[in-house]
C-alpha cells in the first residue's frame, strides 16, 4: 500500500491527509499533522475519496473528450484533437463575431489548484482578451471580499484558523462551522475549554449555540440592523478605542452619524430579540481582551451582504478588536481553494495577487511578462457570473466556459438557469463527472481529478498548501492546465508549461505577496501563509499589525449603512421564509460526495426541509414525512425534519440535493454591491402529501430518472470515435 | 467489567465522523456498512448513542438463536446467525441496537429502490422487497480489528468520544470526588490558596 500526501478537498480548513492506494485504486485517507488539521480529519475528509475511483455511485466520471456538433445533438466521443480543435474554432469565431467580452468564463475553487486556475485566466486575459472571469465565491463569500477590501485592504480572514482557539471571546454571526468546517469548531470547542467566552447570534441554535455563554436567536433577514445597534452599544457605552479610531481610521464622524440612530429598542422588533442581549454581546465583545468575530453566508447571502460586511469590519475597528494574533476578522471560507480562486484572479476585476485590472501600471506588469504588446491587456472589469443570466438574454455573452463548478446545482432559480446555458451559442465544460451543467454542454472536456494532480491550495486563512497525485489519470483526463494551454495554442497564444512547479513560480514572480511561498517550502506538511514576501519570510498568521491597514495611506475607511428589509417577505400564499443551509457529510453540488460510498449512504436524496414543530403541526406534518416545497420559482418534493432548534416562521433546505433541490425555489436578487444571490431569505410554502408511500416512491423515481438521464449522457463516451478507430 | 464508549456532549459537534469511521470499518470488514451507534439531537444536547456493552446484556439473554455473544471484548453479533427476529432490538434500554440490511438495488450504482413504507415507519417494522436483515450493534471494533480500537474514537475530531474500560472509569470516578470534595469545601465557605497540583 502507498501513501501519497494531500490537502481534503471539501473545505477551506486545508486539512493535510494521506490519501492510502492499493492497485491504482484509492482505498482510503488518513489525517496527518497539518498546521490547521493537526492529524484530524471530519467526515469528508475521511471517507470523501473513493469518487477518483468512478465509483458511479450518483453520475459516472467523464474520461474522454466529447462534443455536441449541433445545438441540441447527441454528444459523440472524438480524439483530444478534434475537441480542442472544434473548441478553437468556436470560440474563435464568437470572438470575431461578438467581440472577445462575449465569451466569459469561470474557474473552479474545487480540486483543480491554483495553478488550473492560474492558467485559466491568463488564457482568458491574454489570449480570449477579456476579463470576464469569476469564480464561486462571487455565490459565496464575495461579499467578504469586497467588503473588507474596501475598509481594512485584504479580503480575507485576517487571524488564523489555529489562533482561534487562543481567543478570549469567538462571536460567531451567521455561521456555523460545526455543519461548514467541522475541523474549525473543533478550534472553537477547544477556545471554550482554554475559557474563552463564547457568543452565537443566529435564527437556528446551532450547535455552537449549545456552548455558547450567550445566544441571541435572531430573525432571519435583521443582520444589518443588529449589527449597527451592536455597534452603537460599543459608541454609547464607551466601549470604543479612542486612540485607536484616531491614529488608525477615517471617516469615524461620518459613521457615527448613521449608528447614532441605531439603538437596541429601534431595532428589537426587526431583530426579535432582547435589546438588552444586544447590549450584553456588545460589552463582552468589546472588553474582552482579545475577540474574533467569525461569520459566514448568513451575512453573505443576504441583499445586504457587503453592508454587513462593512459594519463588522468598523466594529473590529472602533473597538480595536483586529490585527493581534488572536483578535481579528474570520470569514471562513466555504470550498477548499474558493481563497485560492481569489489569490489567483479569477475575479473580473482582479488580476492573480490582487492587483486591480484598472490599474495600467499593473497590467503593464502583467503585459511584459506574458510577451503581449502595451496596451494588449483589457482595462475594465469583466462580467460577475451572476451576470451571466441577463447577460445572455441581452445576448451580450455568447459563448460559456465552465471550469469545475456545477452552476444548474448551485446557483438560485435552477429554471431560469437553464434556460440561460441552453440559450447560449457554445457552452464548454470541463469537469470530472457528468453533472446537470455538463450534461448541457456542446463541448466535455474530462479534467483529472484531485488525487490524480499535483498543485497548491489557498486555505480560508491564506494558507498556501501543497497536494500530490496519488494515482495517474483516468482514460484521456488531462490536467486541466494542460488543456487550457493546449486551447490557448490554437488560438494563436501558445503556452508550454511543464509542470505546476513552472507555473507556480510565475505566479510568485508575479504577485509579490506571494514570492516566499516556494515549492520547497510548502513540501510535506510545510505550508506559507500570505503576505510571504520574501523567500525568508514564513508567512504573515496575522494581518494588520499595529493598526497598519492594507488601505493607500495605511487606515481603516470606517463604513455605515441604513438597514433595509429583505427583497421578498413571506406574505399569506408564502408565509415562511426559506433559508438554504449546507449538509455536513456533502460539499458544493454533491457531484463528489455523492459518489462516495459512506457519504453517500449516510446522508441521500431528497435532504430534509427543517421546519418548527408547530409549523409542522399546522400544516399536518410528521418527522420523516415526504412534504411539497414551494416558492414562486418552482416546487420540489423533500422530507421534512420537526426541528424544535430553529425558529418558527422559517424552513432550511441543505443546497446539496438534486431532487430535493432548493435551487429550484430561491430567487434571482443578488446584493448589488456584489452580485451576491439573496440565498438565505425568500418566501415559500409547505404541504403535506397525504400518501406517502407514492411519495415514497415518486421521489425514488425522480432520482432514478435523473441518475439514469446522465448516464445516458455520459454513455457515448464509451464509444471510441470512427476515426481513430479506423487508423488503428 | 464491561468496556464501552462513552461522549462529552459539550464537545460533540453533531458533524457524524464518528458515522462514517464506523460505517467504513465495518464494510471494509465485510461486515453490514449500517453505523453501529447514532447521533441524537435534542435542543440542548447532541450526543452520539452508542451500546453500553451491558454486564446482564438483555439483547444476548432474548436472543433465540445465540447469535448475539460475549466476547473478552464486547458484546456481539453474528451476522450470519442472526435470524432478524428485532426481539435484541426491542428489550435493548438505549435503542442501540436495530436492525439493517444490504439492499441488492444499490448493486453497481444502479439504485432503484421501491419503497413499501413511509420513512418514518419504525426500524423496527421498516422492510424493503429482498432485503434481509440483521442485527447490527457496536462490536468496539473487536470484531475485525481488535488492536486499533473502536474507530469512532479514534476519529472523532473534538476527542469527544472516550473508551470507557476499568482504568479509565476509576480514573474518571477519582476526578469527580475529587470535584466533589473541592466543591464541599467551597459551599462549606473555605477558601484555599492551594494550587491545582
């Protein structure tokens, strides 16, 4: 049996493991001692690896080249050649036609690498000419991206995920990491036990709830409104950093005068809580000698979602609550290498290191090291990949190149959704398995899978880590770098990388904050945390020192906003709001989990719709009963779960599941500040069935359809294409 | 006496790797792939439940056929004796012990169920078309490898899982008198300067 070092997959804690291989086959993966991980692993990463071996257990792995030659065909199976050549020509000739910001593009923060994505974007940039590249944190965290870029400079996490658990006070916001990054709430679990105090403010009482010294059940949609009242006690009692705001921030007046107005009575009712919690949790928060305020997509994924952000940036910072190693900012990233996406420039305004597009002293950077002519790289901010629904109907984007991501899963109104890929002049996939997206596809280009790659992720706290191949490439699979640079040749921008290695060292020539992080320094458990400037440096765990910000003249811009309530409120034909929640034991679209034999059998279709007690027993439900979901998208069958930790009014919907799918209810309405979807607040409406034995039987039915439909797609490649078959 | 696992709630994350490590070393073992013990959330607690090992075991005094079985280690089941009768089932104190079988509809991936039931029909009555089952209880890991210990110890992320044998719980019951003599002394309004050894 071999051993073959690797980071998991599934989350951005960068847990470092083992993955164990017998005959080519992985038969299973152990922990090992990784800065964050510490040897342990949760469920994913336990028992989330046997999908490389095509277990077929949801939808079969892609393992040839495939292309739709007419919209609406059948895919057939062709050599590398043909498909790379079609591609070319394609989007060649939208490029022509529509100019080159008709094609877009997203990367993948899943198992593909920095270096995927690396190349990725300079096919994009340098090659299509567009900028119109994005990845999944725009669904995601992007809020926290924007929103701490524009007050404090990083858009990051600015502690580490180990310095948690050395915290005096954790105050988590619409996050809970024992269901997102089990091996982060065990930082926290071990913060209480070293006494730190620990504060949930949440609608659900997760589970951190359960050890928390002070809980505040919220309404759903009040982040902002709380928010400013928290931060109002802080003001009005005193609490605040006078030095601090003073030698560190600007534009404390201005701030004030909006959170002047934001007491805890104002806003009690829109919060449903207690105003005098509000107080408690603000005094503890701002005393405690060091504290971390950690959120996730509750704040994210809401229409106010870069507001928040804002605020809870200005709280850390009037309260001086930021830039020690064990106070600070924590928005913990969703998927392993979303960071890593963002670090790369897979962000329409981004080149790789953060370095603005708009900036031409940048581009000229960028331009010489990629042997372009002055002036070759475009200026202004591409598309959002919320963008591409409307972008499509206005027939400003053509042509859609999907990189590892399974958008007709994970993004809002799977209906409209669809209408949008299938609308579109040529859409391109290139994953490992045949998901909904890919089965739409006119072009399958089979990518290998992690474990059969080498590369570097970017942990949720910046952590360069290296992962290793541990078996060869399935079928035809190519690593996806190869296949962009193949691409890219035929389309006149010839690229000949190696190796990752070759890559990764242009990218730390080229994002200084990122030089230090060499592949010698990452080997084994090694790892780099940026800013890793120079090759001495080991890595910056703590961001902001001393007050010294990553803003131009080295301040925090202090920002403030008015609360406005949700887009769509329940109202009498859908009187409860539905949240969208994640699954422990699955990750992102469920296209790898899925296929893994424990996780599978622990947790499948169609999830579970919690709902209150009491809001069950009005509508004549029973725990486990198959129940309608409906919304004004659409209507999906899911099982219901009586769950007396939530609160009454509000349902929650795990995003993994394709028959019990959510997605198909949520809407449409993303923050404009980020282009954020409103995922965690819409209204919708649950019915009891009264048969569930059909019920039973119907669901059962759905997912074998769905199973046996992306079979069939996937099935032509098992077909070796005429050509190659006769010059044999 | 009679070794068995216990939790600390308060570092329970409900995450169910515990699950999942159970579930793959039994399948891996040849064993049912039915996870031996079960996460249980209540508003204030969640706990995984797992078997005691019990001394006067009544699942091995009801069992009709001796398939369940002491062990130096722990309490057993034969999974090829084992007739499905759910009598072990029904007189177990902790629920933790139900029955579970291989569905042949998940052979090679392609699952078509045809559900006879709602869900949540009891395990207990719960069957589904040529499926038998058996009883399936936590083994300690004894069964298939018995120098590792139970997996779901080892693999639980917050260490909130402890195996409980004659040291340990000796350990653990010197620690609670000890609590209980301090906390005697503070109620009996003495104070102490002396530092926790």
């Amino acid at each position: 049996m071999e051993k073959h070092m690797a980071v998991c997959p599934y989350c951005g804690a960068g847990c470092k493991l083992n993955l164990l291989v017998d005959d080519g086959m992985v038969i299973g993966a152990e922990g090992i001692d990784g800065v964050t991980n510490e040897g342990e692993l949760c469920l994913k990463g336990l028992s989330g690896f046997d999908f490389i071996n095509d277990t077929k257990i949801l939808t079969p792995r892609i393992l040839h080249p495939m292309i739709r030659r007419e919209k609406g065909g059948e895919l057939e199976r062709v050599t590398w050649d043909e498909a790379l050549d079609f591609t070319a020509q394609r989007l060649t000739e939208i490029k022509e036609k529509y100019g080159p910001d008709a094609i877009m593009l997203t990367g993948s923060s899943r198992g593909p690498g920095n270096e995927a994505n690396f190349v990725m974007q300079k096919f994009t940039r340098a090659c299509i000419g567009t900028n119109n590249i994005d990845n999944c944190a725009r669904t995601c965290h992007g809020p926290s991206v924007i929103g701490l870029m524009d007050t404090v400079g990083s858009g990051a996490m600015s502690v580490s995920i180990p310095n948690l658990e050395n915290a005096d006070l954790i105050m988590l916001f619409g996050y809970n990491p024992s269901a997102s990054h089990p091996i982060v709430a065990r930082r926290i679990v071990k913060a209480k036990e070293k006494g730190a105090k620990i504060i949930v403010v949440d609608p659900r009482s997760i589970e951190t709830a359960r050890i928390a010294d002070l809980y505040i059940q919220i309404k759903n949609g009040c982040n902002l409104a709380f928010m400013n009242a928290f931060a109002n006690v802080i003001v009005s009692e005193n609490m605040h950093d006078k030095a601090f705001i003073d030698a560190h921030t600007n534009g404390f007046d201005a701030w004030w005068e909006t959170i002047k107005n934001y007491t805890p009575e104002s806003v009690a009712e829109v919060c449903g809580c207690d105003p005098d919690d509000i107080r408690k949790a603000a005094r503890m928060y701002a005393t405690a000698p060091n504290s971390v305020i950690g959120w996730g997509m509750g704040v994210t994924q809401q229409r106010q979602g870069v507001k928040v952000v804002h605020t809870i940036a200005a709280i850390a910072c009037v309260a001086n609550q930021i830039g020690r190693d064990n106070a600070g900012l924590a928005p913990v990233r969703g998927q392993n290498n979303v960071q890593g996406s963002c670090d790369m420039g897979m962000w329409p305004s981004l080149l790789p290191g953060y370095q603005k597009v708009e900036n031409p002293e940048m581009r000229a950077k960028f331009e010489k090291a990629w042997g372009l002519p002055a002036g070759a790289l475009p200026a202004e901010p591409g598309f959002k990949l919320t963008d591409l629904p409307h972008g499509v109907k206005e027939g400003k984007i053509r042509a859609f190149y999907n990189f590892g991501e399974d958008p007709l899963q994970t993004e809002p109104d799977s209906a409209d959704m669809k209408e949008t890929l299938e609308n579109l002049d040529l859409l391109i996939s290139q994953d490992i398995f045949m998901t909904q997206t890919t089965a739409l596809a006119d072009v399958v280009f089979p990518g290998t899978s992690w474990g059969e790659h080498d590369g570097v992720f970017s942990a949720s706290d910046r952590t360069f880590q290296r992962f290793t191949a541990a078996v060869p490439p399935k079928g035809e699979c190519k690593h996806d770098w190869q296949i962009f640079q193949e691409l890219s040749t035929r389309m006149g921008y010839p690229m000949h990388y190696e190796d990752t290695e070759e890559i990764w060292n242009e990218v730390r020539e080229l994002c200084p904050n990122f030089y230090g992080a060499t592949y010698e320094k990452m080997a084994g458990t090694g790892h780099a945390q940026w800013p890793v400037p120079t090759l001495e440096c080991p890595g910056t765990p703590t961001l902001y020192k001393n007050g010294q910000f990553n803003t131009a003249d080295k301040k925090a811009i202090l920002m403030a906003h008015d609360f406005v309530e949700p887009t769509e409120l329940p109202d009498d034909a859908y009187p409860l709001v539905l949240c969208t929640v994640r699954e422990v034991g699955h990750y992102s679209c469920r296209s790898m989990t899925g296929n893994c034999k424990v996780l599978s059998m622990l947790a499948d279709e169609p999830g579970y719709v919690h709902i209150n007690p009491a809001d069950a027993e009005a509508r004549n439900i029973r725990d486990e009963d198959l129940v309608w979901v409906s919304s004004r998208r659409g209507k999906v069958i899911t099982r219901a779960c009586l769950d007396e930790r939530i609160n009454k009014g509000a349902v929650y919907m795990t995003y993994q599941w394709w028959i019990g799918k959510c997605n198909d209810l949520t809407m449409h309405v993303t923050d404009p500040l980020s282009g954020t979807p409103e995922d965690k607040y819409s209204a919708c409406e649950v019915h009891s069935i009264d048969d569930q034995v059909w019920a039973e039987r119907h669901m059962q039915a759905l997912y074998s359809a769905l199973k046996d439909r992306l079979a069939a797609e996937a099935a032509p490649q098992n077909v070796a294409p005429a050509a190659e078959a006769s010059a044999e | 006496m009679n070794t068995f696992i216990a939790i600390e709630p308060d570092r329970c994350i409900g995450c169910g790797t515990c699950l999942a490590a159970c579930s793959h070393g039994h399948r891996v073992a040849g064993l049912q792939a039915e996870p031996r013990l079960a996460l249980t959330f209540a508003p204030q607690v969640t706990a995984a439940v797992t078997c005691h090992q019990c001394e006067g075991a009544p699942c091995l005094a009801v069992c009709p056929v001796d398939a369940i079985m002491r062990t130096d280690e722990a309490v057993v089941v034969n999974e090829q004796a084992c007739i499905g009768c759910k009598l072990c089932a029904i007189v177990c104190p902790f629920g933790a012990i139900h029955p579970a079988g291989t569905s042949t509809a998940g052979v090679a991936g392609i699952a078509f169920e045809t559900p006879s039931q709602p869900r949540g029909t009891s395990p207990l009555l719960a069957w589904s078309i040529g499926v038998y089952t058996c009883a399936v209880k936590c083994d300690l890991c004894s069964t298939y490898d018995p120098e590792g210990g139970p997996h779901c110890v080892r693999a639980c992320p917050t260490n909130a899982l402890f195996v409980r044998d004659a040291t340990t719980l000796g350990d653990a019951r010197k620690d609670k008198m000890k609590a209980a003599a301090t906390a005697n002394q503070i109620m009996m309004g003495r104070s102490t300067n002396l530092k926790e050894a």
